[in-house]
C-alpha cells in the first residue's frame, strides 16, 4: 500500500503546502473534505490564533488533517506544546533540523515528515528518525536554498539513498506533474501555489489572479545571498529587490495586506513556477478530483504501453 496514505488516512496523496496565514480552517478542510490532506499553518507565530483555527477545523471537518512545524522560526517553543496536544496524527516539519522536536513527536504517536532541499537535508533528517520526507525542489513558492535543485533531479537523487517515503513538492498543479513525480519515486505531492488560488483560500483575489495571469518565468528568487531566501511573483517590488540583491528586513512586514488587501505591492506575493500551469480559480474538490483522474489517465496510459513493450 502506499505509505503516505497508511500515514496520513487521507483518501488522496494529495497535501496541501502549509502556506503562513493562509493554510488555515477555510482552507484546509476543504482539501480534506476533498480526500486531500488539509495543513494547518503555524509559522504566523500566534499560539492562540492556531488553536482558534484547530477547533474551527474540527467544527468543519472530521476528515484527517496535519500541522507544521517551521523550526527556525518557532517563537514560543508552547506552539510545538500545542502541537502535540492537538490530537494530530501526522506533522511536517521544515525550515531547521527535526533532531531537537523528533523524540517528543512520535512519543505522542506523531507520524513526523520533513522538509528537505537537498540530498544531503535528505540523509540528515532520515538520520534523525522522521518517517518520511517532503521533497522541495526550486520550482516551488516561497521559502528555498539558495543553492537551487529541481524536483526532477532532486527525487531521483534521494530515492537513491533512503528508502523512506517522499512527497514530492514543486512545480506540480495537476495529475501530470504528480504522474511524474510518482515515476520519480515519490508516494505523493504537496500543492501551494494551486491552492493559493483555489476558490476557499482566504486570499484577496488580486493575489489570486496574479497567479492566474503568471507565465512560466514570471516569478523570481530572491535573496539568494542572505536568509531568509524565497520564490516570489514579479511585481514592481519584487523586481526592485532582485535588482538590489538584498530583501530589505521589512520586506514581509506588510505581506497580509497584500495576501488580504490585495495590494500587490505591499510586500512580495510568494508563489511557485506551476503558477504557469494555473489559468482558472477552482474549488479544492476540482483540483483534486481533477489531479486523481489526470494521474490515472496516464499512468494507464503508461501501464498500456509497458504492457505492449512500446514507447
């Protein structure tokens, strides 16, 4: 059986990215409902904010869901604490080492995956006991290594030195990209700039259309030579800060009122490449029902072809 679904006891391999400020109830219960795996965001910092949102998630779900854990940008260690107390099954984390936090988890029965940019993030967490991994190539939104790897080169190269299982996340919008990313080794994907822009995400639809009106080279990394580092769409701001090379320290300090008010020059609207790939606002139900039936299209496709030996 495939190992993230014996994982997460979500219909689909499908999770959704925990986006800060975004991946809240609205949202993510609507992934689950969907068969997805709805993530409640914790790197906004807010203690109480996340349990608000936790018993709003119940209230419009019993589907499974999980949480995130951005290590380095943990400010109150009580948000692990509730974490732990939250009832959840199963927690990503990211941004830092899960070595600190990976014996606390899984003593309260927490399946544990973490994020990873490189081979060498790859055997460090593996190292560490995690039961699994969310592979983040360079195509994806917001926060990256500077030292940028693709998802393509990036799932072959891991799965050729641990054996654990891997959610593949960059670059990916629908049923070919996670056909691809399953040939690559992976047991599922993580969407977020698909489901930025998704009919229940809270964003402003500014925002929302930004992503919609993207093309392929239309987003920008920024950042590469402090931290933190991210994927972001071009916009006046944006470009500015590319052409300086450093993100100025408050460069996020306005980004709800670009996320909620739609000014997309307030701060830097995070996205990923597969912005390119998305021309239409749908609910979460489509898109996953969608990506399920394209992933089956061609994988039978695929299966016809290795059956009869020909390309």
């Amino acid at each position: 059986m495939n190992r993230v679904l014996q994982h997460t006891d979500a219909r689909y391999p499908i999770v959704q990215a925990p986006m800060g400020y975004i991946a809240r109830a609205q949202l993510a219960s609507a992934v689950s409902r969907a068969g997805g795996l709805g993530i409640i965001e914790t790197s906004s910092g807010d203690v109480a904010a996340i349990k608000a949102e936790l018993v709003r998630m119940r209230e419009l779900t019993d589907a499974p869901f999980g949480m995130n854990l951005p290590l380095l940008f943990l400010r109150d260690i009580a948000m692990v604490d509730a974490v732990i107390d939250s009832g959840v099954r199963f927690v990503t984390t990211s941004a830092g080492s899960p070595a600190k936090f990976i014996g606390p988890l899984k003593q309260a029965g927490i399946v544990v995956y973490h994020a990873v940019p490189t081979v060498k993030a790859a055997l460090k967490a593996a190292e560490s006991g995690v039961d699994g991994l969310v592979v983040e190539g360079a195509e994806g939104g917001g926060f990256k290594n500077p030292e940028e790897v693709s998802t393509l080169v990036l799932l072959q190269a891991i799965r050729d030195q641990v054996d654990i299982p891997m959610i593949a996340a960059g670059g990916i919008a629908d049923g070919r990209g996670m056909a691809a990313a399953f040939a690559l080794g992976a047991e599922g994907v993580q969407l977020g700039t698909r489901f930025v822009s998704a009919a229940e995400s809270p964003v402003h639809q500014n925002y929302k259309q930004a992503i919609l009106d993207a093309g392929d080279t239309d987003t920008v990394v920024l950042n590469k030579k402090a931290s933190p580092c991210v994927r972001a769409l071009k916009t006046q701001n944006s470009r500015a800060i590319a052409e300086a090379g450093l993100m100025p320290p408050d460069t996020l300090a306005r980004v709800k009122e670009l996320y909620f008010g739609g000014d997309m020059e307030a701060s830097i609207g995070l996205a990923g490449q597969s912005a390119a790939l998305i021309r239409e606002v749908k609910p979460a139900a489509q898109i996953i029902q969608e990506m399920v039936d394209g992933f089956f299209a061609i994988t039978s496709r695929l299966g016809g072809l290795a059956h009869a030996r020909q390309f």
